[in-house]
C-alpha cells in the first residue's frame, strides 16, 4: 500500500539538497533509506547462530 509522509521542515531540509546535488528524487533516497534501516535491522542468521552456541554450549554438550 502506497503512503505518502509528510516530514517536518528540519527532516526535510536535507533530503532536499541531497536528491537535489545527486539528480535523483527524494521518493527514491527515502527508499534507499528504508531499505538500508531494513537490512541493518534484520538479524544476520550466523550471528544468531553464534549467540546461541555461546549462550547454550553447556546445554549443547550435554546432548553430544
């Protein structure tokens, strides 16, 4: 679903120059934007998976 925010003008300001220097829209920086936060947020697995041999190797050798 299509959302079109509305940014305060202190938000907007560098976006703004950005697109502006860069030739690009600032539809498509947000994008990057978000899709950027997107991949730093998500769990990378084999972090997850080191965390959980640390957190659990006592359990982990009692089942071997």
């Amino acid at each position: 679903m299509a959302m079109t925010p509305r940014l305060p003008d202190d938000l907007d300001a560098k976006p703004t120059g950005r697109a502006r220097r860069e030739g690009r829209g600032k539809q498509e920086l947000a994008i990057e934007a978000i899709r950027d936060a997107q991949a730093r947020a998500e769990p990378k697995v084999d972090d997850v998976l080191a965390e959980l041999m640390d957190s659990d190797a006592e359990i982990l050798h009692h089942l071997k």
